[in-house]
C-alpha cells in the first residue's frame, strides 16, 4: 500500500460522502447537501481546507473533517478547530493516526475541539493530553408547575431587535443555520431579553428534544425553567430540553430534572481557554444538521 495524507478541497467533497456513508459513524446518514455546508460556512473565513485525506492510488480510504472557527474569548479573538468525522477503512487502522498529526502541528490554533468522538477516539483523545468538555446532560421535563407569564418570539426579525453585543454577533453568525432563536421578557421585572439559541434533535424517530446550546444568561434560565420548559415543549414538540449540566453547577433550575452521564463525554484541548467559556455553538453538529448532537 502506498499511502499518503493531503488536505480536503471542496472537490473532494463527493468522495468524501462516499466514504463516510459506507463508515459505522453514527453521522454516515448525513446527506452530501450537509456534507458541503462545511465548504460554505461563513465561520470558517479563509480557511481553504476542512479536513484530511488518506489516499491509496487516488482512493480516499481515510478522512479527519476539520472546522476552523475564530471566536472572542474574553475580548481577546481564538481560533479554534473542531475535529469531526475521523474514519479510515479497516485495512488501513494503523494509518489513523496519520490524520491527526497534521491537527496537533498546527500553528495559531488555540484549541482543538471534539464534539462527537467515538469510543477509540476518545482514547486517543486522552493520550495526547485532551481533557472532557460535557460529561453529564441535565434533562428538564416539560411539567407545567409555574404558570409564570412569559412572553417568547421566535420570528427573527422580532428576536433581532432585542439583541446587541456579543448575543446579536451569535444571531447574525447563525441566521442560516437549522436552529432555533428565541427571546424570552418576563414582565414582572425589568431585566434585559434572555436570549436562547436551541437546536431541535431526536434520539429515536419518537424521542424528540430540544438542546439549548446557548443562553445569554443560564441563571435567569434556571430561575424561569419551570415556567419555560412546558411552553417550548408544546410549541416544539419535544419531550424534554437537553443542555450541558455544568452551566447549572451554581444554579440549581426550577421545576422536574434529572442528569444522566453521556456515553463518551466530549473533549477539547486548549492551553488558553476553560471549559466554562466553550458553547457547541460554532460546531460541525449544528452547522450540518445533525440530529443526534
């Protein structure tokens, strides 16, 4: 076998989808139209590749999907990569790695994302030093206890005029993405828009939720989330709201909740950058439509 790794262009894109439809990744159902939204995000800037390929005489046998993302982190801007979609066919495991490496040598990149590994991936996450990012999910069960009036808008442009700052650079970043903008007022006291970022997913076809990914302040979320939760479960149809349990350490939500353990928690690797300042917002999962992350 005379192997070798180049960089992924937009032409390679079909190939690409070839190989992963044929993988055991949990994402290998994803169509090419979601294959090729990597290609055309405005996140990425100049970025002229998403990825790598291990080639054997012009066949792609391998890929590690990258998306690189530059992000303001404490007025200061990072630039990210989130690893995704690493496979390689079975006679060539013992050339993985090889994808990887070109990761780990790159320059002005401050952290390193993964937001779906699998079980090996994970593993090898761990030797080279990655540490977990979400290890447990606080599910919120949609059981009205508080009929607290809220006022909530989706309609965007709605949402928009309550925005400014940091919250309407995340809107404006993700207007055309598949998710959910929302803002919630509370009329009983004067306090600015909480503004939601969701994303609707499906564990099995009769398991629908929702994910909040973002929130522009997670303690007034918790403080409204027994009045919140029921409304959004009956608007979207979800069974329960999904979000990383962390964001609650300090901040117990009202209403009926429990946390489970992800399977394979999700890692990052960064010198510069704390887990309380990563959101999934700029990710392979949201950006593709994916409905299991």
């Amino acid at each position: 076998m005379s192997t070798h790794i180049r960089e992924a262009s937009p032409a390679d894109t079909y190939r690409v989808y070839q190989l992963l439809s044929g993988s055991t990744l949990n994402n290998r159902s994803l169509s090419l139209a979601a294959r090729r939204r990597l290609h055309n995000s405005r996140w990425s800037g100049d970025q002229a590749h998403h990825g790598y390929l291990l080639e054997d005489g012009g066949e792609v046998v391998g890929f590690l999907g990258t998306l690189f993302t530059t992000r303001t982190i404490g007025n200061v801007d990072s630039r990210f990569c989130e690893i995704h979609s690493w496979y390689v066919e079975d006679a060539y495991r013992n050339n993985g790695i090889s994808l990887f490496l070109p990761v780990l040598a790159l320059r002005n990149t401050h952290t390193i994302l993964n937001y779906t590994p699998t079980k090996g991936v994970y593993e090898i996450g761990k030797k080279f030093g990655f540490s977990d990012l979400e290890t447990e999910i606080l599910l919120l069960y949609p059981i009205p206890m508080s009929v607290r009036r809220l006022h909530i808008t989706d309609r965007k442009w709605q949402v928009a005029e309550h925005l400014a700052g940091t919250d309407l650079g995340i809107f404006e970043d993700h207007i055309d993405v598949p998710c959910h903008h929302l803002v919630v007022l509370d009329p009983s006291r004067s306090a600015p828009p909480l503004y939601l970022l969701m994303k609707s997913m499906r564990r099995r076809w009769y398991e629908p939720f929702g994910r909040l990914l973002y929130a522009s302040d997670f303690s007034r979320f918790a403080e409204v989330a027994d009045a919140l939760c029921w409304r959004l479960s009956l608007r979207f149809g979800w069974q329960c709201i999904a979000v990383d349990a962390a964001r609650f350490d300090a901040h117990k939500p009202t209403g009926l909740s429990r946390k489970i353990k992800r399977e394979i928690p999700s890692q990052y690797f960064s010198k510069l950058i704390d887990r309380k300042s990563l959101y999934p917002l700029y990710s392979q999962p949201l950006l593709q439509g994916y409905p299991l992350h």
